[in-house]
C-alpha cells in the first residue's frame, strides 16, 4: 500500500490524516487513529475496503493510488513535512493542511 508516500507527498501527517478521515468515517465507532495508520503504513495489518476508501478520500486521490504497488523511494517522516512546510517548498500538487 502506498499510503505513507502519497501522504508525505501532500505534506499530511499522521495526525492530521486521522481528523480527516473522522468526516467520512460512516460509524461513530470505527474512527482510524494515528496508531492505526501507523500501523497500515507498516503494514502491520491488512486495511479494510472502507478504510481504503476513506483515505483515498482524506488525501483526494483515487483508491488505485493507494493500493498500487509501492515504488521504492525514500521516506519524507513527520520531521520532513514540517521542515517543508517551515520552508515553504510544498511538492507540486502537495496539499498543505
């Protein structure tokens, strides 16, 4: 799953990704923490057809984004997008929150 690159290229944190799902989240219960994404994003466990949908959602890309196969590359951390956005050097198309 290729959530944490899509994430990091829209300069979204762990965080913030979780408030955004909350609005498309269609039970009260079943709200996506920042634990739980990082835990997707390590694949620590497998998301779930709706929780994909909803993140797609959250970062305004298609699902076919997310579930493509990872391309190797390096990791731009919580650390990363903050000093981005500090610099003002969002990526082209990045979404700054």
């Amino acid at each position: 799953m290729n959530l944490r690159r899509v994430r990091a290229e829209r300069l979204v944190t762990q965080a913030e990704l979780a408030i955004r799902v909350a609005k498309f989240a269609t039970r009260g219960d079943d709200q996506l923490t920042q634990q739980y994404i990082s835990g997707l994003e390590r694949g620590l466990w497998p998301a779930r057809a709706e929780h994909v949908n909803w993140l797609a959602q959250a970062l305004c890309v298609p699902e076919s984004e997310l579930l493509r196969k990872a391309r190797l590359q390096p990791f731009a951390g919580t650390r990363d997008v903050q000093e981005a956005r500090q610099a003002g050097t969002a990526p082209a198309g990045g979404v700054a929150a």
